[in-house]
C-alpha cells in the first residue's frame, strides 16, 4: 500500500492569513509518500522522523514498517518549498488509519493539530491542501471552496528560504502597528476574494501589496531572483509572485497564453531560474504504485 499526500502552493492571502485572513492554496504533485509494509519501524530521507513520529502516534498506528519518501522530488539545489512536512504528516496520518484498516476520511483535524504541536506556529492551511487537493479558498469557519484551477507554473529562485523567522517579524509588526496590519489584513482579503474573477491582475496585486508590507515591517520578503522572475512573467503577459513567506524558495506565475508561457519558461532557464514542472492534483490518497 501507498499513501501519497501532495505538497502545497499558496498563491493569494500569505501572513494575513496568520490572523485569520482567507488565503487560496493549490495541493500540487510533489509532496511526500508513505509505503506500507509488514514489519517494524520507520524510515524518512533525512532520519528525521519528528512529524511523522508524531502523527503514526496520534492516530494510534499498528506496528508496521512505514517507508516515507518524496514524492516527484526535484534534483536542484536546496530543497524548493512545497510543504514537505505537512504532507508528511498528512500521509503518516492516513498511513497509520489505513494500516489498521479505519477510513481516513477526519484525519485533517488531526494533522492540523499534530503539525502544529510539532511546529510550534502556522496556519495548517498547507496541512488542509494536503488533505483536501485542488486549487481552494480557505477561511475560517467556512468549508473551503474549490475554485478553477489557472495555468500554473513554479519557478526556483536558486535558494531555499525559512518560514518560521519571517513569521515571528511579521506577528512582531502586527502587534506594533495594528492600524496598518490592519489595512494589509483588508487588502488581502479584497485579492482573495478577486482572485477567481482574474487570477493575473490578483497575483499583481498581491505581489505589491506583500513587498509593502514586508518594507514596513522590515521583512526580508522579495529576492532579485524572485524579482526577476516576476518582471518576466509581466513581460510575457501575466503574473508571478513568491509562494508563501518569501526570501527565496518558488515563484508562483500565472500566464494564460500557451506561447507565452512556453517562452516564459525559456527565458527563465536561460537565466539560471529553473522551472518546476507541477499539476494540481487531488488530496491524499491511497494507491498501489507511483502514478505514471
């Protein structure tokens, strides 16, 4: 048995969703694999076992040998950012219900809350596009919405990035100056809630609106890498922006026209930003063999 739990794009609503702001999220085809085999123990690629250790208790795992793995891994560099411990504590959970033959159909609730024990701090919004899939919009206290899915390309800017450190400046700028965290609060939400209407124009928006926050708050947000990547989506016809906290890891673009996205994509190789193929695909699942 297989579990394979997708990995996570945030593409509108970053840090003010942190304040209960709504965000859109796409579960995209690289995450994190458990294989489930007889025997004892359980192997991770980096022998670090926190989050999954943690969810197989959680959800009272039978004795089994759990083998995580990447899912569609890429061979840059670093690590670019897709969530890889959400889905692993996505797939640990549905590993573990599976193994002892129960439905894992109200697992999210618990990976959320395990993800977090572990962290520390976060949204659980990559958690709940691991569990859920699709291109959705999240707010709190409202089941969350599938929206269509635009022509989505990730980019590289070279560098992996931390979330954890531009999260404690930016929960230290809302507390100092919550008249203009505030108004970055409201202009989130009006980007979310446009996003469906016009992804590109929403995309611009956000990109905007995130590097004048981050130069109040004095958050190292935008990359020349990152910048670059964004000038040439606006130079083709569309859009990028980072994905998630910033400083580094992928740019999400959005370009509608086929030719221009190709040469997009071009252009971004021929400048050492390398494109990372992605689809949006469906929430955890149970399967026999890596899908072709």
């Amino acid at each position: 048995m297989l579990v394979l739990a997708p990995g996570k794009l945030f593409l509108a609503g970053e840090y003010a969703v942190l304040g209960g702001g709504p965000a859109i999220v796409a579960a995209v085809n690289r995450g994190v694999s458990c294989r489930v085999e007889m025997g004892e123990g359980v192997e991770t690629p980096t022998g670090d076992d926190r989050f999954v250790a943690a969810a197989l208790t959680a959800v009272r795992a039978p004795p089994r040998r759990y083998r995580f793995a990447d899912w569609n891994p890429t061979d840059l560099p670093g690590k670019p950012g897709f969530g890889g411990s959400a889905a692993a504590t996505v797939a640990a959970c549905v590993a573990g219900r599976v193994a002892a033959g129960l439905p894992f159909d109200d697992v999210e609730h618990i990976a959320v809350a395990t993800h977090r024990a572990v962290q520390g701090s976060g949204s659980g919004l990559d958690v709940r596009a691991s569990s859920r899939g699709d291109v959705r919009r999240y707010a709190p206290d409202a089941v969350p919405a599938k929206i269509p899915a635009p022509p989505l390309l990730a980019v590289y800017s070279g560098r992996s990035a931390s979330t954890a450190s531009r999260v404690g400046i930016y929960r230290a700028w809302v507390r100092a100056d919550p008249a203009e965290a505030a108004a970055f609060a409201r202009d989130s939400r009006d980007i979310v809630d446009a996003f469906s209407e016009d992804p590109v124009a929403a995309l611009l928006a956000a990109y905007a609106r995130l590097r004048a926050m981050s130069a109040l708050a004095g958050l190292d947000y935008d990359t020349p890498a990152l910048a670059r990547i964004a000038a040439l989506a606006l130079a083709h016809g569309g859009a990028a922006k980072p994905s998630g906290a910033g400083g580094g890891d992928v740019a999400i673009a959005i370009i509608h026209d086929p030719e221009a996205r190709a040469a997009f994509a071009a252009a971004c190789v021929a400048e050492g930003l390398p494109p990372i193929p992605i689809k949006v695909t469906s929430g955890v699942s149970v399967v026999t063999e890596y899908p072709t």
